[in-house]
C-alpha cells in the first residue's frame, strides 16, 4: 500500500536521517523546513534520485496553525494524504529555571508541544476515514527523567509522551498507532553548544559509552511505522544507549 509520510523540521539533523530511511522503505515524502530551504532541497533531490519515490519541501513554520493547515493542503495537493506523520522538529534551551522568561516557556511549548497539536489535527480525520495510519512523535530522555537546566525542555518533552499514550488510546479503534521514539544524547547540530569535554563527560554517563547517531532514532522510527510493528501502540522506546540519570 502507498505510504506518504510527513516529517516535522527533516532539513537536517534526526529528521532528515528519519526521511530518508522512510524514502528506503519505499515511501513518498514530505520534507518539512523552517528557515534552511537550500538544505530540504538538497535532501529531495538526493531522495528522489537514490530511492525513486516522490520527495517535495514544505515551508512550513508547525507552531503556526494557518502555515500548517496551508502546509498539509499543499502535500494533498502535491503527493496525496499523509499517512505516516513524524513530528519531529523541536528546539531545546539551556537555562537555569529563574532566568526562563515567559517568552522562552511559550516558544518551547509552541514549537515541542503545540506543532504535534496541530500537524496531528491537520492528518487525523483522513486516516480515521481510511481506518489507518500511524503516527511518531521525537520526545528526549530529558522527558522522562528531567534535566536540570532544562526545566521547559524537559516539560515539553514529558507532554508529547502523555501526547502519544493519550491519543493511542483514543485512536487504536481506528487502527491509526501512535508511538513515541525517546532519544539520549544524538550527535546532530542541537549538541553544537557542547564542548568536547561535556560531550566526554556525557559519554562516561552512558552504559554504551558512545554518543547516539540520528541514524539510530531513524531505525527505530522506521521499524515503529512498519508492519513489523502492528501490536506496538501507545509506547516510549527509549534509545539511549542504556543512559537513564
Ligand atoms: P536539530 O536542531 O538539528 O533539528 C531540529 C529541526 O527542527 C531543525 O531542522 C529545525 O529547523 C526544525 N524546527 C525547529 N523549529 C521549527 C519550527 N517552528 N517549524 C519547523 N521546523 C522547526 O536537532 P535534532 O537533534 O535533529 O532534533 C530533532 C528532534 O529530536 C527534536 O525534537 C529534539 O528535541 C529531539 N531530540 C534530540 C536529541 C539530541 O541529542 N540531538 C535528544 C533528544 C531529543
């Protein structure tokens, strides 16, 4: 069956490794950007050329509801219904809890909580109608354990979890799965901030003593939107290289 997956902010970073894994399991793709156009496009060419499926770029900023609701006509447009949705895209911030200003907790709620809200909303009632779908939403360790520093961060990351075991029960009859993909520490342009010494301190925290790839969450994703996981509803796998602090 035709699978047309939408993936949140896949110019770079996990998302980008996420559209192209789903593009190797023979999906069309949607890439979603916000600012780097250069990049999505680079990504679609390369997708389209060495997969064969249809890859298009979306401007879209997903804590806006017009951009999105334009977002998602545009793919129906273009490709088709989206039926495998990954919201992916999120920011994170390093700040001690009273210097958060009112302005940073929205922003991070906006683009970490809001933008599932709305990209979800926007794909729902085509697969309630078709009776399929499934549905990946990019949490954080931090969501599960908390990270000091990290207070909004870490909230945010714990709403898309109560997010995915909410709305997994709710949509399970229709046999749309939503599950939720819990990274550690990934080595993508988030981390840029970190010196080689933070990074070295983070490693001696991990039982698997190395820093994750994107590529590690882009084969968890693939494998919670394959056949292979049609049981599997309502989860947080978290791929952490065995880190939980
Ligand atoms: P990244 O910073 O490289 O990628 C984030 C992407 O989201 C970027 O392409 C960015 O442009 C996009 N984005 C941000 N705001 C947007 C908006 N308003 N509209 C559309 N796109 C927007 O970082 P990375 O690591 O690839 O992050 C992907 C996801 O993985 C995020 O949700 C992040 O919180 C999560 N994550 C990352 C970890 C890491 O260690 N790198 C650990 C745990 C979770």
């Amino acid at each position: 069956m035709r699978e047309i997956a939408l993936v949140t902010g896949s110019s770079r970073g996990i998302g980008a490794k996420i559209a192209e894994e789903l593009a190797k399991m023979g999906c069309d793709i949607a890439i979603n950007y916000n600012k780097n156009r250069d990049k999505a496009e680079t990504l679609a060419k390369y997708i389209k050329d060495t997969y064969n499926v249809q890859c298009l770029t979306y401007k879209c900023n997903v804590s806006i509801k017009s951009e999105v609701e334009k977002m998602h006509s545009e793919i129906v447009r273009d490709i088709g219904e989206v039926t495998i949705l990954i919201n992916n895209a999120g920011i994170a911030q390093q700040k001690l809890f009273t210097d958060i200003t009112e302005e940073d907790w929205d922003n991070m709620f906006d683009i970490n909580v809001k933008s599932a809200y709305l990209c979800t909303k926007s794909v729902l009632p085509n697969m309630i109608k078709v009776h399929r779908g499934t549905i990946v939403n990019i949490a954080s360790m931090w969501g599960e354990v908390g990270a000091s520093c990290e207070v909004h961060y870490s909230a945010s990351k714990a709403a898309l979890i109560g997010f995915t075991k909410a709305l997994a029960k709710e949509v399970g009859l229709s046999n749309i799965r939503v599950n939720c993909v819990s990274p550690g520490v990934i080595d993508t342009d988030m981390n840029q901030d970190f010196s080689e010494e933070d990074m070295q301190a983070l490693c001696e925290d991990i039982p698997l003593n190395n820093i994750g790839s994107a590529d590690d969450i882009a084969q968890t994703v693939a494998f919670l939107v394959s056949e292979k996981a049609k049981y599997i509803t309502g989860q947080i796998i978290s791929v952490n290289g065995g880190m939980i602090i």
